[in-house]
C-alpha cells in the first residue's frame, strides 16, 4: 500500500494565515486600549451631525473584553489554518460572510473591510485551497 499524498499548502492559504494574525493582533490591541481607557475620564466621539457623545465605561469594557476574545479566536483559527482544517475552513468563510454584512452598516467606512474580506473568502474558497482544508476535520 502506498502512503497517501500529501498536498501542498496553498499560498493563498499561507496570505489567509498571515492575515488573520494581523487581524488578532489588531482586535487585542483594540481590546486593550479600550479597556484602559475604561479607567478615567471616558472617551468622546463625534457623530455624522458633529454632536459629542461620551462613551460609556460598560461599553468600553464590554467592547475591550469581546475584542480580546476575538483576537484569540483569530490566533487559535491561524493555527487551524496552517494543519489545513475543514473546520477552520468552515469559520474563516462564516466570518468572512459576517464580515461583509457588517461592513454594509458601516459605509462609506466598511468599504475597505467588504473588500478584504471578500479576497479572503474567494481565496480560501479556491480549488487548491479547498483540497488543503479537506486533509483534516
């Protein structure tokens, strides 16, 4: 019996792994900035019609503690990504879907986010990609 082929990763898989560790380290430096911010006077931002709105601490801490929690989320579906997991598959193109419909609530801002997202989800959906992600459940 000859042993079983390995497939080789994709780079497209390889660009989809260094995004999402861009993308943890981003939401955990986010979760903490906000949640230091929590402490003190709270922050202010400005809306659309230039009123000023002070943000609450619960916000914050919430938006902090969600933030990191995602951040590891995104370091955990990395490590997935790389051993070519169906699973990891599964939640990159759930994310990335989520990620477009939030975008829409969030034009003109969401514009660079649909599209970063929508490249994930074409490159992850790929052929070879595909067969890189099927090796393991």
């Amino acid at each position: 019996m000859s042993a079983p082929a390995t497939v080789r990763r994709p780079i497209g898989v390889l660009i989809v792994a260094v995004l999402t560790v861009i993308a943890g380290l981003w939401n955990l430096t986010i979760g903490f900035i906000a949640l230091i911010s929590s402490f003190g006077d709270n922050p202010t931002m400005d809306d659309v019609y230039g009123v000023t709105h002070t943000i609450p601490t619960f916000t914050l801490i919430m938006y902090g503690a969600m933030s990191i929690f995602l951040g590891l989320i995104y370091f955990w579906l990395t490590k997935m990504t790389l051993i070519g997991s169906a699973t990891a598959h599964t939640i990159i193109s759930m994310f990335m879907v989520i990620n477009i419909v939030f975008g829409f609530f969030r034009l003109p801002y969401g514009w660079f986010a649909i599209f970063i997202s929508l490249v994930i989800l074409l490159m992850v959906n790929t052929k070879s990609a595909t067969a890189w992600f099927k090796q393991n459940p």
